[in-house]
C-alpha cells in the first residue's frame, strides 16, 4: 500500500505499470514455453489447474478441510518456503 502511494505521488505510476507489464509477460512466457516443452504440446498450466480444480471438480477426490485449514496448514506451508528470503531481506534494512 505504501509502495502504491510513492508511486501516485511521484508521477512514476505510467513507468511502474510498464514494469509489471514486462515482468509478467516474460514470466507467462517462460512458463508456458517451459511447460509446453515437457508435455510436449501447448500447455497453460494456472488454466488446467483453474479448469480441473473448478470446472471439472477434480479436487473432490482429495477431500475436503474446514475454512480454518488453510491459515493454520496451507499458507504457511506455500509461504514457509519464502521465509528464508523474507527474514534476509529484513536483516538488510
């Protein structure tokens, strides 16, 4: 949220949107050329993931948690992995 204001206040909004745009691009890019190569065919992995987890229902077969468990199990266990960077980062300031 601070980030966002500096930018609005110092006209840089233009240049930091720009930013994003290239960041994700490449990203995307790399992604999907990197998936498609080891499947072996166009393959967009966030939309098969969205597709067979919402549209097909496919992760009824892995049960279901209460609404709980994904601030006590899931979040932590997808952040955890950043901490060592998180906790670097914080040294530095």
């Amino acid at each position: 949220l601070l980030l966002l204001y500096q930018v609005s206040t110092t006209k840089l909004l233009p240049a930091f949107l720009l930013d994003i745009l290239l960041v994700a691009t490449a990203s995307i890019s790399a992604l999907v050329a990197i998936d498609s190569v080891y499947y072996g065919e166009l393959t967009i992995t966030p939309y098969n993931f969205y597709y067979f987890n919402n549209v097909l229902h496919g992760s009824a077969l892995y049960g279901s948690h209460p609404f709980y468990w994904y601030f006590v199990v899931g979040i932590p266990t997808v952040v955890g992995t950043m901490l060592p960077s998180l906790f670097y980062a914080l040294q530095l300031l």
